[in-house]
C-alpha cells in the first residue's frame, strides 16, 4: 500500500508541474507554492499551497485547477486543496531550476 502512495504521490507532483502561474513562467511545484501533499490509504489528495500574494489574480482560479487536475488523475479518489499563508511564500522557496530560469542565479 505505501508503495502504491509513492507512485501516486508522484503522479500527483507530475501534474502540479503542468500547473503554471501567469504571471511567472514556471510551474506552482517549483516555485514553491505546494508545501505539502499528503494521501490517505483511500487514495484522497489534501493540497496544502500558497499563492505568491494574498492578492494573486489568480486566487481564484489556480487552486481549483490544481483540485480539478489532480482529481482528474485515475487512481485519485477526492482532491483538496488548503490555501495556507504560512509561512508566506518568497522567492527562497523557488527550486534551483525555477531560480535559474528566472535569472535569480
């Protein structure tokens, strides 16, 4: 069983790298935005993520995408998503990647 909640948690970080802000050309998983997943043996996702501003354009929006993507996933039985502003995102939270692709390095 914990070997399947691995696999699906990785399912789950491959689809949070499809999610974009649009403001910044790098995806919410590494720019830091998803603080944690968790998965219960009944295969439901809870999201805990935050939004590079309170007042994000895309508050609205980007959580639900990421609820709706993620429980678009076969072996997904309910996804969450937990809008948290703490501890409130900054850039060090970014990934070398995401870092290097906005010039940060």
């Amino acid at each position: 069983m914990e070997h399947e909640i691995i696999i699906l948690e990785n399912k789950v970080i491959e689809v949070l790298k499809t999610i974009y802000d649009p403001e910044i050309p790098v995806d919410v998983f590494e720019l830091g935005l998803i603080y944690e997943v968790r998965i219960d043996e009944d295969k439901n996702v809870e999201i805990d993520m935050t939004l590079t501003s309170p007042n994000c354009p895309v508050a609205e929006t980007m959580p639900k995408e990421v609820e709706d993507k993620v429980a678009a996933l076969d072996d997904v039985n309910t996804s969450k998503v937990n809008i948290v502003f703490d501890p409130p995102w900054d850039k060090d939270m970014m990934s070398e990647e995401a870092k290097l692709e906005l010039g940060f390095l």
